[in-house]
C-alpha cells in the first residue's frame, strides 16, 4: 500500500487499515518499521506510560495533543488518536479540533461519554444525551479546515443504554457528519455482525480490546470494517518484557547482554536515525570545531 495515500482515502477505497496502538514516539516509529500502514495514539497507553496513571479522564487536551503531535513528526505513516470528550462542550471541541488538526493527525474520535470519561473496556462509564454529542460532531466537521482531517464517532452506549440504544446513536452521529462511526465495545459476535450490516455504507472503526471478540483482520475486512485498532498491543508487551527482564536481574544480579534482547546497540542506533544526525554534524561543523 502506497505510504503517500492518505487514511481518508484508503477510508473511501474501503481498504482495511490496521492501527496498532502506540504510546509514544518510539513505539510509532516501531510500528511504521513492522509495515504497517497506519498508528493509533492510544489515550489509555498514554496516560499509562507517560504519566503512569489510569485511563479516568485525568489528562488534559494539551498533553494529549503534544503527545499526538510527537508521534506525527515520528512517522510518515497517518496517525489516528484518541480525543476523548473533546474535553467539554461544543466549543471546547473547536478548540480540540483545530490544536489536533495543527498538529498533522489524520484523524480523531470523539466519544460521548460524561467527563471525566474512562476507558472505554472498563466499568462504570456514563453517556451524555445523544443530541448534545450531534452538537459536538458538528462543531467538530465545522471547524476543520480539510476533509483528510477525518471525524470519528464513537458512542459508549452499549453499555450504559444498550445495543439498539447504541445502533441509533451511531445513525444520528453519521447524519451529523461523522466521517466514521466506531461503537465501542461490543461483546459478542452477532453485535460485531451486526453493527458491520446496520452501516454498510457508512465507514466503521472497531476496536479490538478486552470486552470485544478477538477477530483477525481478514474476518473483519469481510465484514465490512475499514479501521481495526489495537490500543494495548505495544503497552502490553512493553509491560511483559520489563516485568521480565526486571525480574531477572533482581534474581541473578546481572542483567543480560544488548544483542539477546533485540538487536546490536549499532543497529539500535540507526534505527533511530543516528548516522543522519551525523550526517548533519559533519555538514554544519565549523573550521574550528
């Protein structure tokens, strides 16, 4: 798949795009390495490893954009991310939009969760009116400068109004304007199915965490879903090979070479773009130096 396509046309194509969750600019470059074409900067993994806290409304639309905008000057690969609330009403969504805009994502979503919001696989999440988050939609479209700057839907309802109530949300936020609709968490496989034929003409984001089957991307693709995420795949296995790798050095007090972990310390290097900066350093170096 071409790099230089955009996410909203690959959208439009109905090509299946894969997004594993990044939470950082590292693991964004790590991604864009493995061949994937797209990166999704996960609000959970976020607030997790940057500021090692739950995913509980507790970050600011500030930290998430300067997070998201990292990320975008990391890769080349579009870079989906996690707006939450917008973090207000209608008009602190314009705001939201313009400083992600400015910052070169390619998309984001917007939920319709009471603030503070939570992760959208834990308990005890709670819903705005569906009429006040078609306001926020709007206001959303409204205020972008570009139709590439994708607006994604998403709704929570699911769990705190039911699967119809959540169907519905969905038909009313794409007559709003959404781009996508992504509804969140659906926990079996006739939900998934039928979300997938309720909009088989409106884009669909899907999420694959805890509470939602585990599908593969072929069995998604058939059903008609354009955006798949894995928000914790990188913070989970982050998580392991710490815990570990910790674990063996408190036991044997000596922590394994470099080159069994990964790779040589060299290539670690270049992977991360040393020689360029080299490269610079040796073009710019004045007569003196």
């Amino acid at each position: 798949m071409e790099q230089s396509k955009t996410l909203a046309a690959r959208v439009k194509e109905k090509e299946l795009v894969m997004a594993p969750g990044a939470f950082d600019a590292l693991t964004a470059r790590i991604i864009e390495a493995q061949g994937f074409d797209a990166v999704y900067m996960t609000g959970y993994g976020t607030c997790a490893a940057l500021f090692g806290l739950p995913d509980l409304g507790l970050l600011t639309m500030t930290e998430m954009v300067q997070n998201a905008s990292r990320m975008v000057d990391a890769v080349q690969v579009p870079v989906i991310a996690d707006a939450d609330t917008g973090y207000g009403n209608p008009m602190n969504v314009v705001r939201t939009v313009r400083e992600y805009e400015k910052a070169g994502v390619a998309a984001i979503h917007l939920e319709d969760q009471v603030w503070p919001k939570r992760c959208g696989h834990m308990s005890g999440k709670r819903t705005i009116e569906a009429g006040q988050m078609v306001g926020k939609i709007k206001a959303a479209v409204d205020t972008r400068k570009s139709a590439q700057f994708l607006i994604i839907a998403r709704t929570d309802a699911i769990a705190t109004c039911g699967f119809e109530n959540a169907l519905e949300r969905g038909r009313m936020y794409a007559e709003a304007g959404a781009d996508v609709l992504f509804i969140e968490a659906p926990e079996t496989m006739k939900q998934v199915s039928d979300i997938a034929a309720t909009f088989r003409q409106t884009p669909l984001l899907i999420n694959m965490a805890p509470r939602t089957p585990n599908l593969s991307a072929a069995e998604l693709k058939k059903l008609g879903y354009c955006i798949v995420i894995y928000p914790g795949i990188c913070l989970a296995a982050t998580i392991a090979a710490c815990m570990g790798e910790l674990e063996r050095l408190r036991s044997t007090g000596s922590q394994r070479n470099l080159e069994e972990w990964i790779q040589s310390f060299v290539q670690l290097n270049d992977f991360l773009g040393t020689a360029r900066y080299a490269d610079l350093e040796r073009r710019y170096r004045s007569e003196g130096d």
